[in-house]
C-alpha cells in the first residue's frame, strides 16, 4: 500500500514525549485498528518520514524488533527509534549519528550477514559463559573439598594462575571467535535469559 494509504487506514494518532527514551511515542485513537493494518502490510511505498516513524514506534509498542535502514535526514527519527538502525555508508552524517550499524559497502545483503553474526557472538558469549561456570564450579569444589579433607589445597597458587589462564585467554579466543554455524539459530527475544536451563545443566 501507498504512505497514503496507511496513515488513512490507521486512524488519528497523537504523538507524547517521552523523558525515560527521549524521543516520541505514538498513541493511536483506535489500536486494533494500527495492528490489523500491520498484519496484512508487507511494502509500504512513497513513504514520508512520519509515515515511517509511525510504523516503527507503533511496532515497538506492540512488542515487536524493528530494524529499519535509511541514508538521508529523514529517516534520522526511525532509526533512532528503531531497535537497530542501520544506515548506509554512502548516507549523510544525520543518518549514521542516529544509526546503531554503518553498513560501510551499501550492499543489502551485508544486513543479513550483520544479522547472522549478531547472532554468533550471541550463542559464542553463552558457550563461554557456559565454560567458565564450569571451571570456575569445578576449581572451587576441588579446591574446598581438597582442603576439608586433606588439610591442604590441591592447587598452589602457580597452578591457580595458569588455569585462570588457560580458561580466559585460550577459552576466549577458541569461543569468541567462532564462525557462524550452519545450525538454525531459533528467533531470539528479549525476554530470553543469558543463562538457560539447558546451560544450567
């Protein structure tokens, strides 16, 4: 649907500062009215930058990721608003002071490898996380155990600095620098944990 089109379907809106953000929010007349048209919408075409900024603080408020891309001073207010905003290289200095992500080669399909290896870094820190705890619980069982039964640590303190070593330097480098893999990685929310069951386990 056109810009047009949209704003006419969703009804009266009014905008409300808000100090915690610092920016605006929408507040629509009719909500269910934004959330049927959001539905159904897959392009929206000749958009102005308010047309923009209403789907994306309208989205947002309905709990929803939102990344918007934009290179001009207009999309300046979405992509500060946006969850991530990713501007193109080529785009003016408004736009990529408002940006999270610069897409340096203005290729589009550098956002979904952005996207694939914002994700990697995400599951590396969980597997680091996940192998510290399980040095650092083991190291610390050892060591109390060793010195409630035998009278004496098992470790001296060389030995307690290289595997602190070993288990920052060498598990950091090995866990953060993997690659994305070719294992489907499910929709990440941010209500999700760091640390999850499964981790626990």
């Amino acid at each position: 649907m056109s810009g047009e089109e949209f704003m006419k379907r969703i009804g009266h809106y009014d905008r409300k500062w808000n100090d915690e953000t610092d920016s605006y929010d929408i507040i629509f007349e009719n909500p269910t009215q934004f959330k049927d048209v959001r539905k159904s919408l897959k392009i929206i075409a000749r958009t102005t930058s308010e047309d923009k900024f209403v789907l994306v603080a309208g989205t947002k408020m309905k709990g929803g990721l939102v990344a918007v891309t934009g290179d001009s001073i207009t999309d300046a207010e979405s992509l500060k608003k946006a969850d991530v905003g990713l501007c193109m290289g080529s785009g003016c200095e408004v736009a990529k002071d408002n940006s999270d992500l610069i897409i340096l080669d203005n290729d589009f399909y550098s956002i979904y490898r952005s996207i694939k290896w914002g994700k990697a870094i995400y599951v590396n820190i969980r597997k680091f996380i996940q192998f510290q705890l399980t040095i650092n619980l083991v190291i610390c069982f050892i060591t109390v155990i060793g010195g409630c039964t035998i009278g004496k640590t098992p470790l001296n303190i060389i030995q307690m600095l290289w595997v602190n070593l070993i288990m920052d330097v060498l598990g950091a480098i090995a866990l953060g620098t993997e690659s994305p893999g070719n294992e489907n990685i499910s929709r990440i929310s941010r209500k999700d944990g760091i640390i999850n069951a499964v981790m626990w386990r």
